[in-house]
C-alpha cells in the first residue's frame, strides 16, 4: 500500500488561479499571489491592510460593509459583484465572494475571493460612488424598490440615479443598461 502524499495546502492557497486572502474585522491577514497581482500589489504590501485600500472611496467601504453585515449574519457568506480599485488608481469589476470562519463574527476572520472580471465588465464611464454602487445592485437583478430598501434611499432617488446611469451608458432600456453594465453587446 502507498503513502498518500502530503498535500501542501499553504502552496494551494498562495499559488490558487483566484485571488485569495484570509481577512479579520475586513484587514488582510494573508493572501495569495494572484490577488496582490489582481490590485498591483505585492503580497507584503497587503498583508495588514484595511480593504478600504481596495475601494474606490471610504464612503463605498463604509456601505458595502454595512450591507454585508445582514446577509453574513443571515446566511453565513455573502457575494457581489462591484467596483474596485487597483494600486495605481485604475477601477475595475471585481466577483467577491467571502464566508465567515465564525458564524457570530460577519465581519470576523473570513476567508474571501476575488475574481476580476474587467475584460467582460470594462468600465466604460465615469461614475459617482452611488451610481457605482447602485449599478451592482442593478447587474444582480434588484428592483429600484429592493435597491432602495437596502441602501437606505427612496425608490425615487434609485430610479433618478437609474436614470442618469441610462445615459451616461447610452441604453434606451433598463435592460440595456444592464446589458451594458455587464458587457454584453446587444
């Protein structure tokens, strides 16, 4: 009978396709070659370091971690898709997906995922914070009502801002917003 091999799960995690990190209360605690490749930074550079250097402003920091607070709390794991910001201040689409090592901690230590996914999503105009953040919630299927619900504004103001994404992405429709958003060529 053979030995089984010895499976080196820290050469898995730091050399794994996805970008890669095991955070506590939303700072990286360590993470892998391929998400400090994914933001332009080194490893080193990370480690130690609020997600906050991975958003495009405080403010979409502040409200993505109050939105992930719920669903952790509900469900244990919580996955998006939003704007994020690279070290050299370039912005991209990002899949993030995290699951929580401790159900009572949401925000605890977790282990996270991220996928870039710009060469589907470019990101094609200039957008304000709430527009960024509302355009997520768009591409995920959300209605102006859930959207409103969840980040705390009118269904009136999502649908204003709905409105000013339309032309800024030359989309007669709201489903052609969302093609757009998403990057598929109607």
């Amino acid at each position: 009978m053979s030995a089984q091999p010895v499976i080196d799960y820290e050469s898995i995690f730091l050399h794994a396709p996805v970008g890669m990190c095991i955070s506590e209360n939303r700072i990286i605690q360590s993470c892998n070659e391929a998400l400090a490749g994914m933001f332009g930074y080194t490893r080193v550079q990370l480690d130690g370091l609020s997600f906050l250097a991975l958003y495009p402003t405080m403010d979409e920091f502040l409200r993505t971690g109050d939105r992930i607070i719920p669903i952790m709390n509900a469900k244990g794991r919580y996955s998006d898709e939003r704007i994020m910001r690279r070290a050299n201040g370039e912005l991209f689409w990002c899949h993030v997906t995290g699951h929580a090592m401790t159900s009572s901690e949401p925000l605890g230590p977790g282990i996270w995922t991220f996928e870039d996914v710009s060469e589907k999503r470019p990101v094609t105009a200039e957008l304000t914070p709430r527009e960024r953040e509302i355009a997520a919630l768009l591409v995920e299927g959300k209605t102006s009502k859930t959207i409103a619900r969840q980040v705390d504004l009118s269904p009136r103001t999502v649908e204003m801002h709905r409105a000013k994404l339309m032309r800024k992405f030359s989309a007669a429709t709201s489903s052609e917003l969302v093609h757009k958003l998403v990057g598929v060529q109607l």
